[in-house]
C-alpha cells in the first residue's frame, strides 16, 4: 500500500512539474539528491555505532538491569502483563534510554530485541500481546529528551544554533508520549468490552 502511495505521489510531482515547466528542477534533484542523503547517512554511522557499543557495554556491565530496576515502578504502569525482572524489561529500557538520548537508529536492535522477548510471553502468536502494543505506541510517540540526530544534522547545515530545538523538543516529547499512551490505554479499554 505505501509503495502505491508513493508512487502516486511521485507521479503527481513530476507530472506538476512537467506542465509548470519546472522539469529541470528535478532533474537537478534526481542528481544532486542521493549525495547529499550520502552525506547525511555517513555523519549519522559514527553516532549510531558508538552509541551501540556504549549500551552493550552497559548491557554488559548490568547497568541496563539497574536502569530497568529505576524505571520499573513506571514499567508496573505501562507495562502490567510484563513479570518483574524479564529480560524484556531490559530491552525496554535500553530502547527508551537511547531514544531520550535522540539517536533513534541506535534504539532499533533493542527495539527488535524487546519486541522478540514480548513475542516469547505473548500467548496468541497471531497478533501482538497488549505489552507489544503499548511498547509500540511508546516507541512511536517519540520518546526524546535530546535530539542528539537532529542536532547533528542541524550542526552539519550550520543552523546559527543547533540547540534552540530542545524545550520545544522536551515539550512536543511530554504531549505526545501523554497522549499516545492515554490513546492505548483507551483502545485497549474498549477491545476488552
């Protein structure tokens, strides 16, 4: 369906683009762009690799365990069906820490992990247990403190000053994490009736 959607999309620019006589500002796109997403991928390698060693070092030295353990009275909210002390709680926890942190990419294997580990607890294989869900939704609102990626990216274009983003960041994280979970809390509400 995405690629469809895509596609279409794709369709309507260059059509918009032929009839306005603006073809040769695509191709300068079709050219110019893939080096510059080049660049942007090569800056972010750097961030994302020392960020993976740095939480399985800390995965490695028990400290993911510990921060598990601080955030488990808000992991006994958000996460009921989950028992103390699964490994899953830890994957949890990394994910979230890395995603604060702003280095998104960074969080993916925890991610994929935490979500392996709620698939060994979940009792119906066809579709995914509450805990996925709201992992799910969680990861989704945008859990960020710190948009360490986007500040990088900001510092590569030389934006006057990268850091003017981060209130509004903390803010926006605060909304929507809010709501996302108050949303997943509702819809799980009304799935039990």
């Amino acid at each position: 369906m995405m690629n469809k959607l895509w596609a279409f999309f794709i369709i309507i620019g260059i059509t918009f683009a032929i009839f306005s006589g603006n073809i040769d500002i695509i191709n300068k796109e079709i050219i110019e762009y893939p080096n510059e997403i080049f660049n942007i991928f090569i800056s972010m390698v750097p961030l994302m690799v020392i960020w993976s060693g740095i939480m399985n070092i800390a995965k490695d030295a028990g400290l993911l365990n510990k921060i598990s353990k601080f955030m488990s009275p808000l992991f006994k909210i958000i996460f009921p069906d989950i028992p103390k002390g699964h490994e899953s709680l830890d994957y949890i926890a990394s994910n979230l820490t890395i995603n604060m942190l702003g280095i998104h990419n960074a969080s993916t294997p925890f991610g994929l992990k935490a979500m392996k580990s709620l698939n060994e607890l979940n009792k119906n294989k066809e579709e995914a247990s509450r805990s996925m869900i709201t992992f799910l939704v969680l990861n989704t609102s945008g859990v960020t403190i710190i948009a360490t990626d986007i500040l990088a990216i900001r510092s590569m274009y030389n934006a006057t000053n990268p850091t003017d983003i981060l209130l509004v960041t903390i803010i926006g994280t605060i909304i929507t994490t809010f709501v996302a979970l108050i949303l997943d809390r509702i819809f799980y509400y009304f799935k039990g009736r």
